[in-house]
C-alpha cells in the first residue's frame, strides 16, 4: 500500500485537527540507530525521534530484552491498586537524580497527563485555582493543560478549570526587551513577574508552571538564571514552582540533567514523559512531599506505571547513565550548533540558532525585516525530507526548524546532517 493510499484511509476516520507532517505524509514502518525507514523503502537520519521521545534511538537491544523479559511473566499490566516492583524502583532512582528533598513520584502516561497531575497537586495544596504560565508555552492537549498553554496555534478553547495569567520572558528573540543584556532582560521580566501577580490576581496563585525551554514553541529560552530570579518572587508569595522537563529532562540538553538545573535552582514539583520510556508511554511528577501528599480524596492510575512501561524506562535510564549521553549531547550539540551558525552566516533567511544540547532551533525569517516565514519553513523541512533528514516544525509562527535527535547521535551522523541542511538552503538560491 502506498502512502498516498494510507493517507486516505486516514482522513476518512482520523480527525481532520490532527496535525501530519508533510504534503504527503508518510509512514515509519521500520528503525536501527538514528535511522528509520517508511513504507515505501525510502531511508531518514531522524533528527526528530518521534518528538523527543525516542532518546536513546531503535532496535535497541538492552531495552528490548528488558520488556521481553517482562512480558515472559505473562504480567503486562496490574494496575497501582497492587504493588508494582518496577515502579517503585524507577521512583526510587527518579527522586534520587531530582534533586528535590524527599521527592516522591507519580506516573502516568504522557507529559500531559503528567502537567494535568501537576496542576491538580498545586491547585489543591494552595487551595487555589490561580495559575501563571509562560507567553508562548506548551504543555499538552488535555482540557486543564489546554487552558495553561500560551501558544494561540494549539489552544483549542479558550474555557478554562483555572484562571491563569501569562508571564513574560521565555522567547526571547521576538521580546520587546531582546536587546538588552542578560542581567538587565532577567530584571525587567521580574518586574513584570510581580506587576502581574499584584494586578492580575488576588496574590494567593497556586503555580507558576515553566518549560525551561519551550518545545512547541520552537525551542526557546530565556537567560539562565531566570527562573532562579523569578523563585525569590514566588517564595515571597508561598506560589509554588512547577517544571515541565517533559522535552528537557534526561540529559538532552547537554550541561545538566534536568533543564531547570541551568537556572541553578530546586523546583517544587518536575514533570516528565518523553525520553523516559525510549518509545514507551510513561510520564509522571517527582515533587516534594508536601506536594504530592496534598490530595484528600483517593486516587490512581489504571495504566500508569504498568510493568511494561515501567522496565522500558529503568532500561532506558540505566542505559543513558550508563552510557553518558549527556556528555554525548553536549558534544553533538556543540558540533550541529556550530553547523547551523556557519549557514547563517550565508543565509538571513536563519534568523536566529537556538537551544543547548540535542535540542536544536532555526528560526527562519524574511531577511530585510525578520518578519515569521512560515512558507519557506515549510519548504525546508521538506527539502530535508526528500534528502533523507527528518526534522521536526514549531514556534508560535510555525516558522521555526525544530532538531532533537536520539542522544546516541554520532558525529559522522551529524556532519551528514549539517551537510543536508546546507543543501536543503542552498534551494533558496
């Protein structure tokens, strides 16, 4: 069966606001390493590894062996009403690298289910349904996570279970205060931190929910040290931190392990997904105890934490550690950063080169007024495609080229990139 064929199928019983890639999508059927193969035979480098999520990369023989040795129990699921080995010792390992005191966690199985739990635990130990969020932010499809993303191009209704206000600082590249020096940036969006909990709200907010760089909105972030600087006003006010480590965590972004640790501060709850599971849905919230302790009813997670999911993510993360891909992602990322500078230099049309380890962004703007170019986005991205490198799309103007490759990328794998790329402009000629 074709492409062409399958997407027909699809659009009869698939929802139509169910974003595909491509003017011809296509089909992943099959995958070794970094690379992938879809239904028609054709071979991609995957620089996007099924958004962020398949970290370590395919056919991986250590996580493999690992859920086969699992589903020879026969036990593929049991549910959290029961004692789950697995679970607990994937907690116990996710508390310990947290870095909060005493952490406990929860799973679930997505980064928005996870966000929806977050939320839940803040709203209810501050007895409160206030919430800030960033401009420009992204954290899931849900009803509760739908009303706290700052992103008009996925917010589908605008009915809300809390109230929220918006905060400035995270994209910087389009901010009216871009130009200033990181120190002054970090002050003038603190001052407007504390404007809009001291006239937006009535003070008693329960969160300020961060994503310490944006993924659906194209990879931006602010100056390190934001969110440290923002805490001193949140502590003044009892509101807690929440961050969203849903693309960020594992060590993708190369100098830290989790995102939020470059503003060199502790939050009160993460959340993660993702990369976690290599393929595999898990997502959860690591927070403190006062935190996760918060709820007076009963509650649980039928398929969150299931045995399945639980062993693909200790094989994951043992083998992340085990093979420092932090340090992996720190050095590929350098090397693809570095290649994407050295094409801007030829070509405007990249306006800005953002993002830190394996978690990449090129934006791309009309040259003589930096104006969103979400036409010629598109065509690169397609121009990649038909030269065998899959990359992903975001940003608030759909104008941004999103890399986020499997962290065990090597470096023969990201020349070959930077190599498509830079043909894939130069049809811009």
């Amino acid at each position: 069966m074709t492409h062409a064929e399958l997407w027909e199928r699809h659009r009869a019983v698939m929802p139509d606001w169910l974003a595909l890639y491509y003017e011809e999508p296509i089909e992943i059927v099959s995958g070794s390493g970094r690379r992938v193969t879809d239904g028609e035979g054709n071979q991609y480098l995957d620089f996007f590894a099924g958004i962020l999520t398949n970290a370590i990369g395919y056919d991986v023989a250590e996580i493999s062996d690992a859920v086969r040795e699992q589903l020879a129990t026969g036990v593929a699921h049991t549910s959290t009403v029961y004692l789950i080995r697995r679970q607990i010792e994937l907690a116990e390992r996710i508390a310990e690298l947290s870095g909060i005191k005493e952490a406990k966690v929860f799973f679930t199985n997505s980064g928005t289910e996870a966000n929806e739990a977050a939320l839940l635990l803040a709203t209810q130990q501050r007895r409160s349904n206030q919430v800030l969020a960033m401009r420009n932010s992204y954290h899931g499809r849900s009803f509760g996570t739908i009303a706290i993303t700052g992103h008009r191009g996925w917010s589908a209704s605008s009915l809300s279970p809390v109230n929220v206000q918006y905060v400035q600082g995270a994209y910087r590249y389009r901010s009216p205060f871009r130009d200033l020096p990181d120190a002054e940036y970090i002050k003038v969006c603190v001052e407007d931190l504390r404007t809009v909990i001291d006239t937006t709200t009535s003070g008693d907010v329960a969160c300020l929910i961060a994503e310490p760089i944006q993924g659906v909105g194209g990879f931006a972030s602010p100056p390190d040290g934001l969110f440290a600087a923002f805490k001193e006003v949140l502590d003044e006010y009892g509101i807690l931190l929440i961050s969203d480590e849903v693309q960020t965590g594992w060590g993708r972004t190369g100098e830290h392990f989790w995102g939020i640790q470059a503003h060199d501060v502790v939050p009160d709850a993460m959340t993660f997904a993702k990369g976690l599971g290599n393929g595999f849905a898990i997502g959860g919230v690591v927070a403190t105890p006062a935190m996760m302790d918060s709820l007076s009813a009963n509650s649980l997670s039928t398929f969150g934490g299931n045995p399945i999911a639980t062993t693909a993510a200790k094989a994951t993360l043992e083998y992340l550690l085990d093979k420092d891909l932090q340090a992996n992602a720190a050095k590929r990322g350098a090397q693809l950063a570095d290649g994407l500078r050295g094409i801007a230099d030829e070509f405007p049309e990249l306006g800005d080169v953002r993002g830190k380890g394996l978690m990449l962004a090129a934006e791309i703007v009309r040259p003589d007024d930096r104006v969103p170019d979400a036409a010629t986005t598109a065509k690169l991205q397609q121009e990649a495609k038909n030269r065998g490198l899959l990359i992903g799309k975001g940003g608030l103007y759909g104008n941004v080229l999103r890399m986020a490759p499997p962290m065990t990328l090597t470096e023969p794998e990201t020349t070959e990139a930077i190599e498509i790329l830079r043909d894939s402009f130069n049809t811009l000629r």
